[in-house]
C-alpha cells in the first residue's frame, strides 16, 4: 500500500512540478516581467512582491509606477480576459502611480495619470474600469490639440468599483466606498458610501 502511494506521489510530482513551474514561468515573466524589462531596469516600476498577473500587463509611459504586495491583476473567469491587456500609464517624467498592498482587479483596467493616480490597499476594481487623472484635451475650441487640465485621482483604502466605471481628474473616493457599476465618477465622495449614476451621486450610505 506505501509502495503503492510512493509511486502515486512520485507521478504526480513529476507530472505537476513542470506544470506548476511553466504557470509560474509564464505570469511572472511572460505577463508581467518581459513587457515591462526596461522599466523594471530603470526602477520606473517598483513592486514589493511580484503581482498575480492573469492578464498581460503593459506599463507605458515614462512615469513611475509602484505597485505593493500581494496585488492581482486580471481575472479569467471575469469577461473579456483573452485578448485584453492591463494597461498602467504614468504619461511623463513626473508622473506617479501608486498600487498599494492586496489590491484585486478585473480584466483590461486602464490607469492613465499626467500626474498621480492612487490606489488604497485592498481595493477591489471590476472590468473595462478606466481612472484618468487629467483632461488630455483642452476645453476651448481652440486648445484641443493641447493638454488640458491636470488633476489627481485618490481611491481610499478598500473600496470597490464595479464593472464599466469611469474615474475622471480630481476624484476621490473614501474608504469602504462602493462605485456601482457604469457609473462616472467626478468630484470628492466621502467614506462608507454607494455612490453611482451618470455623473456618479451617492446613492446611500453603507
Ligand atoms: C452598487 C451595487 C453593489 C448596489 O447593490 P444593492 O445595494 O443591492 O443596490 P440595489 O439593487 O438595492 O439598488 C439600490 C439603488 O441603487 C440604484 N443602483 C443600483 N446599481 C446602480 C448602478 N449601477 N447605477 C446607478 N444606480 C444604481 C438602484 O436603482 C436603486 O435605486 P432606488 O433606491 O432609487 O430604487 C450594485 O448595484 C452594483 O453596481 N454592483 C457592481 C456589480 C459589478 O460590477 N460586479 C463586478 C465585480 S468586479
């Protein structure tokens, strides 16, 4: 019977051990290491831990991005995972994204700061999610070929924001907040709240 179960476990070991490593080959250095290698080399993204990187993920930019441990990004079962790609884009020299500690997302999540997007820990963020910290096109007629307003974006610690939502410059939202889904969010929102809608009120508080 213990021969029996030593052969058992030595299969096994030798079938999972090259599948587990070939997982593990391809997250970490497939999805998130190699289109990344030269901000990694130039320390314009800093990560505590390596994340869990289910979908690929794209840093462009020229920014820093620094993302803190136990993060997840991406989520096969969540819609829209094939084919689809995160992308973190702090847009110039100065510009700033912070990811911070056991932050989840769902697939194809677009951050794009001229300035400086925030992430609280243990956040929660659905699919097709995209937080813009600026306006890239100027308000006036004759200013749309020009940047327009910069702001910031701050998420508080463990809030969640629903599928389809939108972040727009100069938002924040407080901790344990709720943002419904397809809501778009502009303006300051205070902790413990549902906030939803086109443009995102609060719908009640938690
Ligand atoms: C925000 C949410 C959690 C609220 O759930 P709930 O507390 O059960 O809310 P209810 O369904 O009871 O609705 C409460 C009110 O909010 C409104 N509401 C709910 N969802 C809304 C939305 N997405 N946009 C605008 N209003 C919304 C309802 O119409 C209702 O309004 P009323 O009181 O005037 O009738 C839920 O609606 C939601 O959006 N979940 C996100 C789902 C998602 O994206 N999942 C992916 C996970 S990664």
């Amino acid at each position: 019977m213990n021969l029996l179960r030593r052969i058992l476990q030595s299969i096994l070991f030798r079938f999972f051990l090259p599948f587990r490593l070939l997982m593990f080959y391809h997250r970490r250095v497939y999805k998130f290491s190699l289109p990344n290698l030269l901000k990694i080399r130039r320390h314009e993204l800093i990560f505590k831990t390596y994340p869990i990187s289910n979908q690929k993920i794209k840093i462009s930019g020229s920014g820093c991005v620094e993302i803190g441990e136990k993060c997840s990004f991406g989520y096969k079962l969540g819609g829209r995972f094939y084919n689809g790609l995160i992308e973190i884009q702090p847009r110039y020299k100065k510009s700033q994204i912070k990811i911070g500690n056991n932050v989840s997302t769902n697939n194809n999540l677009i951050l794009c700061a001229a300035n400086y997007i925030e992430i609280g820990d243990n956040s929660l963020i659905g699919e097709g999610v995209s937080i813009m910290d600026h306006e890239a096109h100027g308000i006036a007629p004759d200013k749309r070929r020009e940047l327009g307003e910069i702001g910031k974006v701050i998420i508080g610690q463990n809030v969640w924001i629903g599928n389809g939502v939108m972040i727009l410059k100069n938002s924040s939202i407080g901790e344990n907040s709720i943002v419904a889904a397809g809501a778009v969010v502009s303006g300051e929102f205070p902790a413990n709240v549902i906030i939803g809608g086109v443009p995102a009120k609060i719908i009640r508080a938690l």
